[in-house]
C-alpha cells in the first residue's frame, strides 16, 4: 500500500514531539474539569432542593460538547494554517515540487496529517462526552452522531486553513486569515439571515419559504451542530436560542435531515478549497488533483 510521502514525513515528526501529547492532554483536562465540575454543581442543587430531576442532568452533556466544539473551532485552523506557509518561509516547498509528487499530493498529505491528530483529539474525548451515561438520557447513536459533526467541522476548518496557507506566504497572516473566513462562516452567516429576516417581507415565519434566506446556513457547522442537539435535548431551554439567531428553517427538513445536508455541503465546501489550494501550490505546473 502506498503511503503519502508528505503524510508519513508529518506523522513521524507529531510522534516525535510533545506538542501532540500536550494538546490532547491540555484538551481533555478542560472537558474533564469541566464535566467534573458540572456533575458537581447538579449534585450540590440535589442536595440543596431535595428534588432530582433527570433532564437537568443533560445539560452535562450539552456543556462538554459544547466545549469541545468550540475548541475544535480554535485549534484546527492554527493546526493546518502554516502547513503550506511555512514549507514557504523555510524555502522547502520549491524542493517538494521537484519531486514526482503533485501540488495535489503535497496538499493531501498536509491535510492528512493534521487531521489525524485531530480526529485523535475527538476519539480521545468520547470518555468525556461519555459522563452523560450515567445518568442517561443520551445513547451511544447521539453521541456517534456528535462525533460525525464533530469530524465534518474538522474537516471544513482543516480545508479552510489549508487554503489560506496556500494563499498567503506568511503563517502569522494565514492563520489570522483562516480565523476570519471560520468567523465569517459561523457568525457572518448568522447575522446575514437573522438581518434578512427582520425586515419582516415574510408575514408567515413558520411557512416553508420563510427560511429561503436560511439556506446560507447549510454551511455553517455551529448550525447543525445546535440542531443536533437540540433534537438530542428536547424541549431544552439552552439550545432554543438557535431558533431566534437562525429564523425559521424549511419544513422539508425533519429530524436529522438539515444536519445531514449540511454536513454534505461543509464537505463539498472543503473540497472547493482544498481546489483552491492545489492552484495555489503550484499554479504553473500541470495541475493534476490526486486526493
């Protein structure tokens, strides 16, 4: 079986070092204390109350996966964001070019390699998001759900950090850039379809072309990673406020369908700048897309 040259050569450097065992550690310290800290505060209102009451116990749950969506968000643009960059900065990229490799396999493996420390990250925390089962409420579908939004964000920010990389020659503005286009995609999206939706030129909310302008949100990962839980929760206060950033949404969407399309459509988005980035790399030479 062939392996990536650029992959190999990245995951034997990550084994290498420590940065790879810090991050995890540092990551999965802050969803156990999290957690831990969480469980505590429910017990403690237990006590104080006399009164146990099940569904409180989910927002555990909706805490630490949060959390970790969050710094998915954070971490994975400055993982991948000086991939290419700063093959530039150290003048080794001109040297990757002039093996048989593509601009496509460079880029492939880049992405690869950074990937693989964060889908690690996300296996490594299921004992986190695991703490729910103790008080039920949540199945291992739910959580294996989480997990794939959890990987398709991945993915998305990996491809988005990729590209800035490829575009910019400096990794300091590559991954300021990388933050801003994750910033755009995630709020700018949010606030673009909620001022649409003030103007009121819809009179019917709850009609199914009253979330025709919520068809920007397919691509914003935050999107359907509310509209998973909130389908996990229920009738959960905390997760309501999605509705009101993101108006109403089409009707022919039920149950996990608008995660489903949406997760299709953050992959087709990586594909498009993985494409860029290709272009990018090496725009003079024959450019061969090998992914």
């Amino acid at each position: 079986m062939k392996i990536n040259p650029v992959y190999r050569q990245e995951t034997k450097v990550s084994a290498r070092s420590f940065r790879l065992p810090l991050i995890i550690l540092a990551c999965n310290s802050v969803l156990a204390l999290a957690g831990l800290l969480e469980m505590h505060v429910m017990v403690s209102q237990v006590k104080a109350t006399a009164e146990i009451q099940y569904s409180s116990f989910l927002s555990l749950y909706l805490f630490v996966a949060a959390i970790e969506f969050i710094m998915l968000l954070l971490i994975v643009p400055a993982l991948t964001a000086g991939s290419i960059s700063g093959e530039r900065e150290k003048q080794t990229l001109n040297l990757l070019l002039t093996t048989p490799m593509t601009a496509g396999d460079i880029v492939a493996g880049k992405l690869a390699a950074s990937l693989s420390n964060v889908f690690l990250l996300i296996i490594s925390s299921f004992p986190m998001l695991s703490l729910v089962f103790i008080y039920g409420g949540v199945t291992a579908g739910d959580i294996a759900m989480v997990l794939l939004c959890f990987s398709s964000t991945a993915l998305l920010a990996g491809s988005i950090g990729i590209c800035c990389s490829s575009v910019f020659k400096r990794s300091a503005m590559a991954t300021a850039a990388s933050y801003c286009a994750m910033a755009v995609l995630v709020f700018g999206t949010l606030a673009l379809s909620g001022f649409v939706s003030s103007f009121g030129t819809v009179p019917d909310r709850s009609a199914s072309h009253g979330g025709s302008f919520s068809w920007l949100l397919l691509g914003n990962p935050a999107v359907s990673f509310g509209l998973i839980l909130k389908k996990q929760m229920g009738g959960a206060q905390t997760v309501f406020v999605l509705d009101a950033l993101a108006g109403a949404f089409p009707s022919c969407f039920k149950e996990y369908g608008w995660p489903a399309v949406s997760m299709v459509v953050q992959i087709l988005l990586a594909g498009l700048c993985l494409r860029i980035a290709v272009r990018q790399v090496n725009p003079g030479r024959n450019r061969r897309w090998k992914i």
